[in-house]
C-alpha cells in the first residue's frame, strides 16, 4: 500500500502508528506526485479531492491516478 500525503507532520503521525511500515508514502501534492509502481485500485480519502481548489488540478489528480493504474485485463 502506498499513499501520498502532503504534510511532513501527518507523515509522522502515520509512521508512530502499529503497522504503519507497510504503508509506503511520497510527501507531495497528490494531483503531481509519483509513487514507484502500478496499482489496481487507487481511491480518494474522504473529500480530498476538494482540497484541490482549481478544476484544472483536480483533473490533473484523476489524470495522476490514471497513471499509476494497471491495465485492464481483457477478458
């Protein structure tokens, strides 16, 4: 499992928490950043999507999601 956070702090949090090693996260602004490897779900927290406040980086976040998604197997 990986996740993208911006807070420093939060990260902390996170990493004081029982199971957290599992849990690999980037410090970044989640509609840019890169995480290493392909995923087969990727989901928004909550409202996160509306801490973006242009639609332009929303997009940007759905477009960065995308890209971080194994391709579909044909069936």
């Amino acid at each position: 499992m990986d996740g993208i956070e911006l807070s420093a702090a939060m990260v902390e949090r996170l990493h004081a928490q029982p199971g957290s090693s599992d849990v690999g996260v980037a410090i970044g602004d989640f509609s840019t950043t890169r995480v290493r490897g392909t995923f087969t779900l990727a989901y928004l927290v909550r409202n996160t999507i509306m801490n973006l406040t242009t639609q332009d980086a929303q997009v940007e976040c759905y477009l960065d999601a995308a890209r971080h998604l194994e391709p579909a197997a044909s069936s």
